[in-house]
C-alpha cells in the first residue's frame, strides 16, 4: 500500500527535491496526468512507482437528485 500519492502535471523540476526528501522507509505512487516533461521517467528513475492517467483534470461533480 502506498504511503504518498502525488499527482503531478509537468512537475518535473519539482519532483527530485520531493522524492529525495521523503523518508526511505515511504512508498511514493506518482501519478503522472499526461505531463509532456518527464515527468513519469523521472519519478522511476527516483524509485517512485508511477501510474499513467491521461485523461486531465477532475470529473464533473454528480448532478444531485
């Protein structure tokens, strides 16, 4: 189970200052929302397990009834 969830968009000269300072023992899951930067390589290439979503943005919230 993950300890940290960060979804990101372009964050890749933010990520390396993240991921190095997060506690050795903590499992980082980036979730990577279509960044054109790198941002995913990045986060593997620092250990982070990374989950691609494409689909930006948040969904609409439900209509009430």
């Amino acid at each position: 189970m993950p300890d940290v969830v960060l979804p990101v968009l372009n964050e890749a000269p933010a990520l390396p200052w993240v991921l190095e300072r997060m506690p050795a023992e903590y499992d980082p899951v980036v979730v990577d929302n279509g960044s054109t930067d790198g941002s995913g390589e990045i986060a593997r290439r620092l250990g982070a397990h990374v989950v691609q979503e494409p689909a930006r943005g948040l969904e609409p919230p439900a209509s009430p009834d």
